[in-house]
C-alpha cells in the first residue's frame, strides 16, 4: 500500500508493480493515476487509525509512506504496533525534516556543512536580528509547511513583513513557532537522495528540481514545477563526496542521538565555489525528485524496500540506468495561489507512448472522463540517452494534453543543453 495521492505516489505504484513479487499495489488516496495500475482506498494520507485499518483488512505485506505528514504524525511507529511492516522512518527520526531548528542543531553538532544561521522563537528577537542582516535574507519556518517555508526576501522591508506573516499571522500554522535565519549563499542547487537502513547509505540518481512557478526562477514558491537527472554540473566524484560529508554522518549522527534513520533521506544541497553546503534534510522521497529518478532504477523497488526494512542493504547492489530524465508538471492555472478544479483532462491517450504521465491533482469521474482536482495536475516525463533527448520527447508531447488553464514552464532543464 502506498499512502499518498501525488506524482510522487504514482511514481512508486508504477515502480513497485513491475516488481515480480507484488500481486497487488493500493493507493491511499491515490489518483486517476494510480487507479489504472492498482486499487485506490479512500483514505486521507493523515487517517493514520484508518490506514492501519485497511492494511490490516488487505493482508497488506509493506506500507510504503510518500508524504511527509503522515510520518511526522508517526504513521510507522502506528503500523509497527500493529506488526504491519512499514517502509519510512519513526516519527522521532522524521524530525530531520519536520523541524529545521532540529536539523540544524544536529549538523552543527556533527559537524555537517550548512549555511551560517541563528535560530529564534521571538518575533521581536528576529526583528532585531534582521535589521543586522544585508538582503538576500533567507527566512525558514521550522515546521512542515508544504515546501513554500523556505522564504528569499529581497529587501529589509520584504524580510521583516515575511517574518511577520510566518511568526504572527501564522500563515504557516505552528509550523512558524520558531524560524530559523540563514545566510544568502550563491551556487548551484540539487537533490541528493539516498536509501538507508541505518547503517548502510546507498545514493540515488542526483537530480534538479524547480520551485519557482516561473520561467527564469520567476514568481513565488511551488512544491515543486518540474525537474531533470542527472545534472551534468554535478559528477560522479561530487556525490560521493555528499554522500561521505552529508548523508552518511547524518545517518551516523541519528544512530547516535539514539534516534535510527531508516527509509528514504534526501539531502537538498548547495554546490557553491568552496565547498557542497546542506540546505535541507527531507524525510522522504521527493517529489519532483521521484519522477526523474525512479524511471532510471533498474533493481527490483520492492527488493530495496525489503532490505531497508530488514537492515541488511548493504547485502544489496543497486542499480541505475545511464540514461537521463526530465519532467515537466502540468499545473492548474493560478497554482500556487488560488486556481480552480474540476476541468476535464484531453489528450492523455495522444501522449502516453513516447512518455510517462504520471498523475498529481486528478480524480476519475464516474463517466470514465479524468478532471482535475489540484494545483500540480500531472507531471510528464521523458527517459532520452541524455537531457536533450529527453526534454526534447517531453516538450514534443506536452501539447498534446489539454484542459482549461493549464500552464507548465518552457525552460526545465534548458540550462543542461542552453
């Protein structure tokens, strides 16, 4: 069972139902997508109760959690108690992402490099602080906000009414309790994300992935407008070099907080001139970041997903395809601020040949007709021997798909061939 009803889900029911030893994959919620491929149940990702529940009434063998609020809610340590094996980490470990105070203080105690900051739960002792700070000025609320915590003000002015929205208007819930002030730091970016047991940490594919809504980073955060891997800025050597700096002592450092990291842990970093910082830890797979890296696995997911539960992965070789992926999110119109929903979908059976489609914001009417439920509608990905191929096959089939308001950047991944 997979919880979750994203491209990111989608991507992990596509992948696990290629596996020889999967009879039956569900989705909980799910999308039009996923209800091609397996069974959706109609379970919010947070029912926690209900969703264990359900594994218990399908016999289900592996929970494989997508989004990060359930595991902060401690949906694996829910499922452990009932003996139905869970692929995440605890809700204790989820804290590497669901608080940025915490993840901060763990890489300053480790000694993992981050970007300088100072961490403040006064909104008047923040104030103070910024005023003392040249623009660019990075504001992070410290709990989960959806991926559009991580705030870039430009001025003094946008920094001080940001960090008044975050602290005071609480536009991000108690998520904005605390914040945590960072220095500006130039370079270039991409997601590092890795498998692990606890012990043993085996890298996946690097990717890029895009937030600004649009072209030439313009317009404010999304979750995520699209994505390619791997991007040739960052060679073989620099991963290693992450994997030996930032990953592996994170999940050392976590063993020895008395807190074991299993599951996923993706590293959001910083290539600048000096050295690779760490911007964030995240808990899970990522999304776009799945859509563009799942597609070039070669080994069996579910056999990696096993030897993570069972803490032998390093009895396990991974493998990868050279190929290159680059996908492309088709978004409602108005996302990420208020859009409308519910507009008919045309042109998938055009477009699914050369490309893999996999579905975020859809639904399945009764009439057989795929609509449009969200703000990230689907994500379209092309597989080529290298980025240019592959975002040639993606942007050749993007227009192929229509429904109202439909938008989708020009510009992913045109700087790998620019």
């Amino acid at each position: 069972m997979v919880v979750g009803g994203g491209a990111r889900e989608h991507t992990l029911v596509w992948k696990l139902a290629q596996s020889p030893r999967v009879d039956k994959v569900f989705a909980a919620p799910g999308n039009a997508g996923t209800a091609s491929i397996g069974q959706n149940l109609n379970i919010a990702p947070t029912d926690i109760e209900e969703l264990g529940k359900a594994a218990k009434q399908q016999d289900i063998d592996l929970v494989v959690v997508g989004p990060e609020a359930p595991l902060a809610s401690g949906i694996v340590d829910y499922l452990d108690s009932l003996n139905i094996p869970a692929f995440g980490p605890t809700k204790a470990a989820t804290q590497i992402e669901s608080s940025k105070v915490f993840a901060r203080n763990l890489m300053e105690k480790h000694g993992i490099p981050c970007p300088k900051g100072a961490i403040f739960s006064s909104h008047h002792e923040a104030h103070e602080y910024i005023k003392q700070q040249k623009p660019p000025i990075v504001i992070k609320a410290d709990g989960l906000a959806a991926g559009k915590g991580a705030i870039i003000a430009e001025s003094q002015e946008e920094a001080q009414k940001k960090l008044s929205d975050i602290m005071e208007a609480k536009i991000f819930g108690s998520a904005g309790d605390k914040v945590l002030i960072d220095e500006y730091v130039i370079g270039k970016e991409v997601s590092l994300l890795a498998f692990t047991d606890g012990k043993t940490v085996v890298p996946m594919v690097p990717a890029c992935d895009y937030k600004r809504i649009g072209d030439n980073d313009q317009g404010p955060n999304t979750g995520g407008i699209g994505g390619y891997g791997p991007p040739g800025f960052f060679s073989a050597e620099l991963a290693d070099r992450a994997t030996n700096a930032i990953l592996l002592p994170a999940v050392k450092a976590m063993a020895e907080e008395g807190i074991p990291y299993k599951g996923v842990l993706y590293a959001g970093l910083m290539l600048t001139d000096r050295e690779i910082l760490t911007l964030e830890f995240n808990a899970r797979f990522g999304d776009p970041e799945s859509q563009v890296t799942l597609p070039l696995l070669k080994t069996d997911l579910v056999d990696i997903l096993m030897a993570v539960a069972e803490g032998n992965l390093d009895q396990l070789k991974i493998q990868w395809s050279d190929d290159a992926c680059v996908g492309v999110v088709m978004a409602s119109g108005g996302y990420p601020g208020s859009y409308k929903t519910g507009f008919p979908i045309e042109g998938l059976d055009k477009a699914e040949k050369d490309v893999l489609i996999f579905h975020a914001g859809t639904r399945l009417g009764n009439d057989g007709t795929i609509y449009t439920s969200g703000g990230r509608v689907l994500t379209m990905v092309g597989v080529g021997k290298n980025i240019a191929e592959a975002r040639e096959k993606v942007y050749a089939n993007l227009p192929d798909i229509y429904f109202e308001g439909c938008y989708y950047r020009k510009d992913i991944a045109l700087r790998e061939i620019a």
